[in-house]
C-alpha cells in the first residue's frame, strides 16, 4: 500500500480550485471579495499541512517528498496566497472571478509537483500543468487586446519550450530505460562518461527549463508576455513559475546529472552570464515598469544561476541553501513591485515609469513600499535582497565561479541605476495632479506582507537560512551516489 | 529488404520533429504553428513508444498516454485563446498582432 500523505497538500490544493469555482457558481456574495480571502487561507492551510506530511519517495521515486520540496512548495503558496490576497479586490468587477482562482490554483499544484519532480515524466507533467494554466490567465483579461496578444505570444513559445523537453524526455528515455532521475544517474556511472544522445536530451531539457526561468537566449517570451499579462498574474509568473523552474533544475543537475557535474556547469555559466549581461543592459533601456521589471526578473535568474554553477563543485548545500533562501524573498520582494505597478496602472491607465512620478505625495506609503522594494531588488542592505544576493555569490564563490561572481557584483551595481531612476521618479519628480491615489484594503494588506517580509528577512534571515540547510540536506542525501542495487527503480521485477 | 527496427522509427520521428520545429519557425498562421507544435508532440510520442518497444517495457506508451492528456489540455487552451484574438482584431496573422513591442 502506497503511504500517499505527501500529497494531502497538493489535494487540498486541487480541492480548493473545485470550491472556489462552485463557490463562484453558488453566487456566494461577490462584494465580499471572499474567494481571494477562501485561496489564500486554504494556501496557507497547504502550508502548514505540508510541513506535516511524511517524507517519502513514491512510485519507484518518481515523485519526492522531502524537505527540499516543502521549501519550495511554501515559496509557491505564499505567492499564490498573496497574488490571491492582493487580486480580491477586483474580485466583484471580474467575469470568471471563480475561474481565475482556480486557475492559479491549478498552476501552484503543477509547480509543487515541479518541485517534487524525481522523473521527466513528472516533470514535464508539472511543467506543462503549470504552464497550460498560466497561458488560459495571462489571457484572462479578453477584452484587453494587449492581454490576448500576450497569450499568443506564450502559447506558442511555452509549447514549443515543452516539445523540446519532451523530445529531451523520449531521449533520456531511450538511453536509460526509464526517466526516473535514478536510472539517468546508473547510466552515467554505467557508462563513465557523457554519451553525446544524452547532451542531446540534457540540451532538449535544458530548453524547456530555460523557458521556464526566463533565462537568455531563452528569455524572448518575457518582457511582451509580463507586459500584456493582467498584473496579478506577472506578478505570479515572475516569481512562483521561475522559482520552479529552478527547484527542478536543480535537482535535475545534482540528481540525475550529479555524475558529471563538470559537463554541465559550463552550459550554466554561459546561461548565466548572457542573462546578467543582456538583462542589465536591455532593462536600462525601457521605459516600461512591467518591462524594466521584466529584464530585471531576467538579471535576477542569471544570479540564482551564478549560485547554480557554483552547486558543480564537491559541497553543494550552500548553493541549494541560498537558491531556496532567493526563491523565497525575491517572491515577495518582485510580487510587492508589480502590485504596486498595479495600483498606479489601474489608477492612471498607464504602465510608464513616468506614471509613477511624485508617488510620494499622492500615496506616501506606497511610494515607501515601492522604494523598499526596488533597493531590495538592487541589493541595498539591510534588505532582504542583499542577504540573498550574498548568499548566491558566497555559493557560486566556493564553488570557483570567480568569474562569474565578479561579474554579478558588478552587474548589480549597473542593475542600481534602472532601479534608482524609478525611485527618483517617485520621490524627486513633483507629480502631474495631487490626487489621491485610493488603495483597496485587500492589495494594502499584500503590500504590507510584502513589505514585512522584506524586512524582517533582510534584518533576521536567520530562520530562511536554516530552511535552506534542510532542504540543501534533504537533496544531498537523495542526490548521494549509491550502489546500483539500492536505487529506487531496482527494486521493481 | 532489412526489417523495420527501431533506429527506423526513430529517425521518423527526429525528421517530423525537425518539420515541426522549421514549420513553428516560418509559419505565419497561429493554427498552422499550432498543427506544427502537435506534430513536434507527436514525433516525441512516436519515438516514446518505438523505444519503449524496443527496450521491452511498457512506460514508453505510458507516457505517450501522458502526452496526449497534455496535448489535448494544450489543444483547448490554444484554439480559445485564438478566438479570442480573432474576436478582438478580425485577423489571426502573427505578424499583425504587435502591440506589444518586440
């Protein structure tokens, strides 16, 4: 009998999904905004329950439950409670307001099950389940042409992302017999080297997963789909759906590639260093906040890949330490920008940087908020984006990617000019009109959760690091080479 | 004539995801990059289950289940969103939807 309480959590999920929907369906009162408040309780409830769960390996190791999927899985359901928390108060002007909730849902579970990925096939399923959702609410807002050109747009470049990675899976299928992570990894050490069928696979994977986290060359889909996209789900694209795609990358790489870590380290660096490069120079150049934010995101997944490459090296718990520790501040610090650019473009139907000019007067909280996180995201300290930033450079360091760390410290200090020029827009600039700018309730509260975790991560990360060690064990210990006889998938007839 | 193996239905299928790959690339018609994209799925499912064959196990063809599932779940998102375009513009050319800037 399979133990299947691991995945309690993902069936709430599921579950929470139906009853939003019926709930919607119901007409339960729409000026309650009470769908967004029922999604991101039960998000937390995941959370909790979660953490709860046993650790297992199920179905010959296909799906992984442990502590390194929990770290990831509480990333995506913070995000999914706030993006869920800040959409509510749109809630009673939105057709389909049970839908889109769902949706989001639908899409956090496929990450989860990204995250707890021990095979391709699970993984591409994950992918694909998170991905499929995400294009049906990038074009949620029909009537918005710019909402469904952006859904063409990722339509056709996810789907050609997810062919290639499913053409990497029937390759690594081919070779080894099977897609679990444990049968990639008997292969490697059967063979004693990198067969040129499986660089073709690991280049086909690499793709697809590339897509995901929005790195260079793979990045074209991001600045046009980020823009068109209604903000909420920017916000969660960004944030959720890049972080996991690095939760399978990384488990990809030490797992089933653990073997020849020296082969694809290099495909890393170069990954990394055209994402800090091209992000940095293209996102000085836009006058677009959603845009400036889009190359930013880019930049930012070159440094989670700085700290991927230094993961080649013999320890790699720091690296999986800090790309958890990230993961997790850099969705609330990223969410927290767009839902501020949300309340400025809902309120002067402009998404310029230059809407925000003299934030400051109109809505000084907000203008706080905003300047918090834009030096967050610049690393400015004490803020948690400086914590995570260091933590990233400090792993892709012990690892020897000197290099590469130089060339992200001073791509940060390039990166603080794009995001200055918005803060100057902010608080030098004088507005256009007085005007007040009203904030719902629901969004200041996300903000504020926003805000405080900000903070207190960058003053405390004491509790953030000690996540990452777990998790960073959890997959050392999964990811440990043993004997052909003890893997998992040995065990079947 | 030697038999068909598996090396044959694996170049099969390496030359329709090749057709599907240049066809996403030069077509201009989203249904027509749509039929390309399946194609690419397809070619994938084909060498799924000529591998799994060859190598005597069953989860080639469970994953090519899995594959279809997906595809379909694809399929409908695709061609919603397609209307939608249509309904908000009158044409679906690729090369006229660019209110975005690239």
């Amino acid at each position: 009998m399979i133990d299947l309480r691991p995945l309690i959590p993902h069936c709430l999920i599921v579950g929470l999904g139906i009853l939003v929907v019926l709930l919607d369906a119901l007409r339960v009162r729409r000026n309650a905004c009470c769908l967004g408040f029922v999604t991101a309780l039960g998000a937390v409830a995941a959370i909790a329950l979660d953490w709860m769960g046993p650790d297992a390996r199920l179905w010959a190791g296909q799906i992984v439950a442990d502590p390194y999927s929990r770290a990831f899985d509480t990333i995506f359901l913070a995000v999914l409670a706030v993006v869920a928390l800040a959409s509510a108060s749109d809630e009673p002007h939105i057709a389909f307001a049970g839908e889109y909730y769902a949706l989001l849902c639908f899409a956090t579970v496929g990450l989860m099950f990204t995250a707890s990925a021990g095979s391709l096939l699970i993984l591409y399923v994950g992918i694909e389940l998170s991905t499929i959702c995400l294009m049906a609410l990038v074009g949620f807002a029909k009537r918005d042409r710019r909402s469904s050109e952006a859904a063409v747009k990722f339509f056709v470049l996810g789907s050609v992302g997810s062919a290639l990675m499913l053409y990497g899976c029937s390759i690594v299928f081919g070779l080894a017999g099977g897609t679990e992570y444990g049968k990639v990894l008997g292969v490697l050490s059967g063979v004693g080297g990198f067969p040129i069928v499986l660089w073709l696979g690991f280049a086909c994977v690499m793709a697809g997963l590339g897509f995901k986290i929005a790195a260079v060359p793979f990045h074209m889909w991001a600045p046009d789909v980020y823009q068109g996209a209604p903000t909420t789900i920017t916000a969660f694209m960004s944030t959720a759906s890049k972080v996991g795609g690095f939760a399978a990358l990384l488990r990809f790489l030490l797992v089933a590639l653990g073997a020849a870590p020296d082969r694809w380290a290099p495909v890393i660096v170069a990954l990394s260093a055209a994402s800090i490069v091209l992000g940095n120079l293209l996102a000085v150049a836009q006058t677009n906040l959603k845009r400036m934010l889009a190359y930013s995101g880019i930049t930012q997944a070159g440094y989670l890949l700085v700290a991927v490459a230094g993961a080649s090296a013999a320890d790699s718990g720091l690296a999986v330490g800090a790309v958890v520790m990230y993961g997790m501040l850099y969705g609330f610090m990223n969410v927290g920008a767009f839902l501020v650019a949300q309340v400025i473009e809902d309120h002067t139907g402009s998404g310029e940087i230059t809407a925000l000019k003299g934030l400051h007067k109109r809505q000084p909280l907000l203008a706080l908020a905003m300047l918090l996180f834009l030096f967050s995201l610049g690393g400015i300290p004490p803020l948690a984006g400086f914590v995570g930033k260091l933590y990233l450079f400090a792993a892709g360091w012990e690892g020897g990617r000197f290099a590469l760390v130089g060339l992200g410290a001073v791509a940060s200090v390039v990166a603080l000019y794009y995001y200055l020029m918005v803060a100057l827009q902010v608080y030098i600039k004088d507005p256009d009109d007085d005007t007040r700018i009203p904030v719902s309730r629901q969004v200041s509260l996300a903000v504020a959760v926003c805000v405080v975790a900000t903070l207190a991560i960058g003053v405390y990360p004491r509790p953030l690091v000690r996540l990452g060690d777990r998790a960073a064990t959890a997959l050392h210990a999964y990811a440990a080479p043993r004997p052909q006889s003890a893997l998992p998938s040995a065990q079947k007839p | 004539m030697d038999p068909i193996t598996a090396t044959h239905y694996i170049g099969l299928s390496a030359i329709l995801f090749a057709i599907g790959a240049v066809g996403v690339g030069i077509k201009r018609n989203p249904i027509v990059i749509f039929m390309c994209i399946e194609l690419m799925l397809n070619a994938a499912n084909l060498a799924l289950v000529a591998m799994g064959k060859h190598l005597g196990s069953i989860s080639g063809q469970m994953m090519a289940i899995f594959v279809m599932a997906v595809a379909a779940a694809e399929v409908a998102i695709g061609l919603g969103i397609i209307v939608s375009i249509f309904r908000s513009r009158e044409t679906i050319d690729i090369d006229e939807v660019n209110l975005l800037k690239l």
